[in-house]
C-alpha cells in the first residue's frame, strides 16, 4: 500500500515537473521570435496571415486545370504575364473571409494580373456551393487529385502564389490576405 502512495506520488511531482518545463518552453518561444510569437508559426498564419519571402525566386511548375466553368486554364500559356494562385477549400474558415478582398481586387487587377483560384481537398458540390454563395468571378478551378497543391507544397488552406512574368513563384501568402496588402502585393509585382 505505501509503495503504491508512494508511485502515486512520484506520478504527480512528474506530471507537474513536466508541465513546468513545456510552459517554459513556449514562454521561451513566446519571446524569442518562435511559435507564439508571430514567427512563421500557427499564432501567425491563424490570424492575418504571413508573406513569406522567395528569395531567389524559382520556376513554378506548370499545370492544366478545368476550370468550373468548363474552360481549361493552361498555366504555360499564361506566360509574359503576371499570376496570382490562390488555392482554397469551402470549408475553410479563413478562405470564407479573404473570398471578398480577393474579389474586389481581382475586380481593379483582372486586366493586369492573371487570377487563379484551386479549391483544394473539398468536393465539388461544396464547392460550387461556395462559389455562388460568395459570388466568385475571378476564374476558378478545382485539384481533386491534389497534385498541383503538392507540387506548390502548401501546408493548409488558404495560400496564395504570386507568379512573375518569367513564370517564377516570387512570394508565397500563409493564411488568409486582406485586400490592402493583396493590393500593394500587386502593384510591386505589375511593377518590377
């Protein structure tokens, strides 16, 4: 009986002891640039969202999809222009609220910029669904096999891909883009 009290005991002061050492564990990446601290991690990407910097810029690997709406997007034929791949999924919360911002800039760059939307690990009902209930213009297609967002290596929904004219992948958008930082994303890529 007191080899078992004493076990008991031992458990406890090991279950506090380690509970001790995680909680200064995060506190240490809380202030260190880490996880919580709106580094790379999922405090960031949860929130606005993060650019992650290409440098240097590489070559985006090509693909063809059918669009939604019945025509093929060929991204080799898009080349000399600039790209912008958002890939989604009608579930995901965070794609729900950056729909918006990415119309209304689609709708001041859609002469300038190429726009493509890849819906992503949803089904197609659902995700028709959520083109009509959000009203999406911008040309939309879906991955089902799931290729083309293993190709690009997302980790989540949403991500986006911003494509030069040269068809090299220049920055890369974690989590959801609002509409001011989509813009001046734009207008730095038209420009350079």
């Amino acid at each position: 009986m007191r080899i078992a009290l004493l076990g008991g005991a031992l458990l406890v002061i090991l279950i506090f002891l380690g509970l001790g050492g995680w909680a200064l564990a995060h506190q240490s990446l809380a202030t260190s640039g880490g996880l919580l601290s709106g580094g790379r991690g999922a405090a960031q990407v949860f929130g606005t969202g993060q650019l992650i910097m290409v440098e240097p810029p590489y070559k985006a690997r090509s693909f063809h999809l059918q669009l939604f709406s019945g025509q093929t997007f060929n991204l080799y034929n898009e080349r000399g222009k600039p790209i912008l791949i958002n890939f989604w999924a009608s579930w995901c919360i965070p794609c729900q609220t950056e729909v918006p911002a990415l119309q209304k800039v689609w709708q001041a760059f859609h002469a300038r910029v190429v726009f493509l939307g890849i819906d992503v690990w949803d089904t197609r009902a659902n995700a028709v669904t959520f083109l009509k209930d959000h009203n999406v213009a911008y040309p939309v297609a879906e991955d089902p096999s799931g290729h083309i967002a293993i190709d690009y290596g997302i980790t989540g929904v949403p991500e986006t891909f911003l494509l030069n004219k040269e068809g090299q992948v220049v920055d890369h958008w974690i989590g959801p883009v609002d509409e001011k930082e989509l813009t001046r994303l734009l207008e730095q890529l038209i420009g350079s």
